[in-house]
C-alpha cells in the first residue's frame, strides 16, 4: 500500500520520536532525541506509542470504556447512554484521542515507505508495515463501531473524505487479508525489537492470528446484511489455520498502576461498577452450578432456595420494566449461578475476600452494608433497616421516580450491590483485546449459518466456554456446566443440544419486604421481541451469543454492545420508565414489557468539533447514515427494526 510523504510529515515523525523516550516505558532511543535524523527514526516506535496510547489514560477510559461501552454492552449498572443520553465533551475528546492513535500508526507507515526510498530499512521493516496495517484496522474499526461512517485516509495529514460503513468495512477486511499475507514469520526479531512490542514482542505468527482472527469479528459483524461478503472473508480467514485458538495468542497489554495510557481502563474509584441486571439475570440458575460447591461455610446460611426470588419491595423498586425480577430486593445469595460471577464480582461485605474492592476508599461506601429505606405512602411501612452483606442484588437503570428517592440501595450502589472485582480495579492485570475463546465462539455462530470453519458448532461452542473458565480458574466445574440443562432469569441454559424452550413462566417464592408475609408469585421469562420476534429463549444462537457475552466481560463491553445491536441477543431489559425518559421516547408506559431497537443506544453522535471544523465533511458523514446524527440511529449492519 503506498503512502503519500511530505516534508512536514517527515518533520512530524522526526518531532514524535523526539519526544517518544518521554512517555514510553520500552527502550529508549539510544541516540539523542534532539539529534535523530530520518534514518534513525524507527518503525517501531510509532506502532508502539499507537498500541500504548491505545489502551487508554484514565481521562479517556473513564468516558469511553466504562461510561459509554461498558453501559451500552450493560457490564454493569449506568445511566447516560443506556437511556440515550450523550456527552458532547467526552465525545470530543475520545474523537481527538483516537485521531492521534491512528496519525500514530500511519507515520508508522509513512516512516516504513521513507525507508525504503533511501535504503535504511531494516530486514523486518517489510513486517513492520504490514504489523502497522492489522493494528490500524483495529483502531478503525473501534471508530466505525462507535460512529458509523469515517474517513478511511484521513488521521495522515490529508483532510478526510468519509465513507459509508459499508466501504470501510470492505477495506478493512480487504486490509486485513493483504497485510497478514504479506507478514514472513521467519524473519530474525531482534531483543531491541522485540521490546517496542507490549502485545505480542513482534512474535509475526501471532500478528498473523491476530489479523486473521479480526477479519472473523469484522465478516461475522456484517453477516446479517451482507451474507455472502461475510461468508466468503469468514471462509479465507479460517483457511489460514493461522487463528487465536490458545491463550497465549491472546491479544493483551499489560497494565500498570499510575495515570497514564497503560493504567487500568476500570481503575478509577469513583466508578462504582456495580453488577448490571441484565448481566446478573443471565448468570443466575445459568450452568447448574451451585453457590455451597463454589464458596466456603460460612456463607452457606446466606445462601437462599433456588425458586426464591426475594423481597418484594413495590414501594422501592421500579415495576415499570421488562427485567423479570422487577419489585424485588434479593436478600441473600443466589443458589446457583454462573462460576465466573463470583470472580468478576464481588459479594458485598465481603471484606476480607481476595475479590472485594473498597474503591472509593475515601469513603466507607463499600464496607458499609446497613441501610435503612424510609417509609412509603401506601405500603403501611415503618423504616426498614436491611443488611446487603452477603446478598446479591440488583437493580435496572432508567427512572424509579419517587422510588428511586427512598432507595438507598440504589442510589449509593456501591457495598450493595455485587461490584466489579479487585482483579479489574488496580492496574495490575492485562487489557485483553481479542482472546480465544472469541475465536471460537465466532466459529460456533459460523457454524450454525453452515459456513465452512474446520469444525462443528457445538465443539466451537464448548471450546470457547472452557478457554474462558481457563482464564478466571474455574476450570474444574467445566464438564458439568457444559452439561447442565438449568435455566437462568431469562430462559437459556448452558447445554448445547438442550433446546428446549423454558414455559412462559414459573412460580417462584417470596417474602413482603414491609410485612414479613411469605407468598408465592408468577415471575415471567422476559419476551425479547427483537429476537425472533421473542418466540425463542433456548436455542443454539441464543447459547452462543450468551456465552460470548459472558466471556467478553469486562475487557470487551464495544463487542459486547456490537453484538446486541446485530442479534438483539442477549436480552437486555428496558430501562425503567416511572416517568418518561427524554432521549428514548418511544419506551412508554404502554410498551415497555416488550423490546424494540429505539429502546438502546445504536451510535455516538458525531462530535461537535467535526461539524465546526468539517462542515462539509460532517455533512457527507450524517448522509451516509441512512438516518439522522443521533443515538438511537442504527448502523448499516445493524438490526434496523
């Protein structure tokens, strides 16, 4: 692929390497920085400050890992996006950072070319561009996922010509396809090399995984709308038999304690990061696996019967919503639930597990587990004092109105709420990218549509479970997971050849949280009308999808996200809708016990700093949407209705 140099370009990248030793933690430039010619700036240094800045600083995580990715793929309770809202200054600034990790790899490229020209360029330089070509189509791709159309030249100096989300899709896979054809692996990786690498040490089989298994995400994104494009790129890439299939494939950058692009994504503490609904709706009854077999003793007295669904709370918890555990505060801990879920979150008043979290430590937030609900009109209630520790509740984003006020449990969330495990919280694990068991649940799907993948989809499907149990140590409930035939909250069990469909219901027991009274109730599976119409809870698309989802958290909530806006899988509940919400208005009163595609966030809006800069190029970027510059405006490959 040839790149256009300029002058200025050239001084750009001279300048960038200038600065370069400041801000990477790798080897340093061993010539002065103020001295470098155009020789001595290397390749390698832009892919690496691209990857680096990539993983994103703490001022961009926050906006655009945690409060836009994680709360639209619903990893964990929020409001903003999950009920249409937006923020122009966080867009703004993530438009900004990702502009400057894409100018990052393409002066990698640039730099590649000049080398050529005037013969500097090393044996692995050839590699080096084709690592810079993979690596740009990620970034391209996360831009394209978030907005829809984007310029595909641009971020190198030129003024950006947009292109639909068709085009850029076409080019990436085309990218793809080109640059890992052209990667020799035998090519000697020299030490200093290797150390400009904080992904894969320039390992280039792994660069060839890496890009393979990206044009299987990519084609799979667009096998509802462009079936037979998706079939023949999903097909060549498997041919390759060069894909993420173990662990040590996976793409992942190591984190670090600090403020700068290799601190944690999820390190903040004033994000709480409480459990979702619709995450906890899909983990518990999910797998057959139950609470006593995963923890100790002394939780067992916590531990309630499995068809107990809590204390019914009317006056303090929001009904108007499809999630099935509506009204109810559950008082304990579950009796079966997914092994993974114990290891992604933590169990409130756990303290002195190796899970629990006390972000924010500047406040007693999560250590405190004593509330007390205020009385409610209507409900013949005194204040009720309630203990969270050792419970598992959740509660739905969107509007309590006047129940969201006597909430506390929802309004402080965290120590009440399970929250995001310690591992995820300082800076000390890896950013995963891209991990096997994906791989393999994109061949399980590819199966299912009848592609040709090497392989069956039930063997995909359990391949891709067992990697991801590998990887949080539960490994030793593996086989009798992948056997169970228990629903969760939404009617899905874990078994691939079970497909059979749950009922409509069960009858499922519970207390009155003002009387003490037990009583029984009817408690609904959910109706997830944007999948097949909601007729289908159980079957083999659902499984998958569910356990990719399951997998991909938290390190992918953007895939997260990408799938529910393609499939409407896995169910996400509608948020609640006690008064009506401004940035979703068509969720009523009227509907809200069944789903529709204007119910989540589709896109970001483009940022304002594009229309003022671009106007023309903002104009021709809202043109190739097929609709208006909004939220709630699908993508091209998309569910449209």
């Amino acid at each position: 692929m040839k790149t256009k140099l300029t002058k200025l370009t050239i001084a750009i990248a001279l300048a960038t390497a200038a600065s370069f030793s400041s801000c990477s933690k790798f080897d340093e430039i061993n010539t002065n920085p103020t001295q470098a010619n155009e020789n001595q700036v290397q390749v390698e240094y832009f892919i690496n400050n691209s990857i680096i800045a990539a993983q994103q600083d703490p001022h961009i995580a926050e906006r655009v890992f945690v409060l836009y990715w994680k709360a639209a793929g619903r990893q964990h309770l929020s409001g903003g996006i999950t009920s249409g809202g937006y923020n122009d200054d966080w867009t703004n600034d993530y438009w900004r950072y990702i502009s400057e990790w894409l100018n990052h790899a393409n002066t990698a490229l640039q730099i590649a070319e000049m080398k050529v020209v005037n013969g500097s360029a090393q044996p692995y330089n050839n590699n080096l561009t084709q690592v810079a070509r993979i690596w740009r189509a990620y970034l391209m791709s996360e831009l394209a996922d978030n907005f829809g159309a984007i310029p595909t030249e641009a971020f190198a100096g030129q003024n950006p010509e947009f292109k639909s989300t068709q085009d850029v899709y076409y080019f990436l896979l085309a990218e793809l396809k080109d640059a890992t054809s052209k990667i020799d692996a035998n090519i000697t990786r020299p030490d200093k090399l290797q150390n400009q690498d904080p992904a894969y040490k320039y390992d280039w089989d792994k660069w060839i995984r890496y890009g393979n298994s990206m044009r299987l995400r990519l084609a799979m994104r667009i096998a509802e709308v462009d079936a037979n494009k998706a079939k023949s790129e999903f097909e060549d890439a498997v041919a390759s038999n060069k894909l993420i299939t173990t662990a040590d494939h996976n793409f992942k950058v190591a984190e670090r304690p600090g403020w700068d692009p290799l601190s944690g994504v999820m390190s903040r503490e004033w994000n709480g990061q409480v459990i979702s609904t619709a995450l906890n709706n899909i983990y518990v009854g999910l797998g057959g696996v139950k609470s006593e077999d995963q923890l100790g003793d002394q939780y067992h007295s916590a531990i309630k019967p499995e068809n107990y669904i809590g204390k019914r709370m009317l006056g303090h918890y929001s009904t108007r919503t499809n999630d099935p555990t509506a009204g109810y505060f559950f008082d304990g801990l579950p009796n079966i639930i997914d092994p993974r879920a114990y290891k992604t979150f933590y169990i409130p008043g756990d303290i002195n597990s190796n899970t629990w979290s006390n972000y924010p430590s500047y406040t007693s937030d999560a250590s405190t587990t004593q509330v007390k609900f205020p009385p409610v009109t209507g409900f013949n209630t005194d204040t009720i004092r309630i203990d969270t520790k050792f419970t598992w509740s959740t509660a739905v984003s969107g509007d309590f109105g006047a129940k969201g006020a006597v909430n506390p449990i929802r309004s402080i969330q965290v120590g009440k709420m399970p929250a995001l495990a310690k591992t995820y919280r300082t800076s000390n694990s890896s950013r995963i990218f891209f991990a096997s068991w994906e791989t393999y649940f994109l061949l399980a799907e590819a199966s299912l549509k009848g592609w040709n993948t090497g392989t069956t989809a039930q063997a995909a499907y359990e391949n891709g479970v067992k990697a991801n149990f590998d990887y949080h140590g539960v490994s030793q409930y593996a086989s009798a997971y992948l056997n169970s035939e228990t629903y969760n909250r939404v009617g899905t069990s874990v078994k691939f050849t079970h497909t059979t469909e749950p009922g409509a219901s069960r009858t499922m027991n519970y207390v009155d949280g003002y009387t003490g009274v037990a009583g029984t109730a009817t408690i609904q599976y959910p109706v997830n009308s944007i999948y097949k119409n909601g007729t289908v809870r159980n079957d083999a698309l659902t499984k998958i999808i569910t356990q990719k989802y399951i997998a991909n958290m938290p390190w992918l909530p953007l895939e997260a996200w990408s799938d529910h806006r393609r499939l409407g899988l896995p169910f996400f509940e509608n948020p609640a809708i006690e008064n009506p919400l401004p940035n979703l208005p068509a969720l009523t009163t009227a509907n809200y016990m069944t789903n529709q595609i204007k119910f989540f966030p589709q896109r970001l809006k483009y940022p304002s700093s594009l229309m003022n800069s671009d106007k023309d190029g903002y104009d021709k970027a809202v043109s190739l949407l097929g609709g208006p510059d909004a939220v709630l405006t699908p993508l091209w490959w998309a569910k449209q209705n």
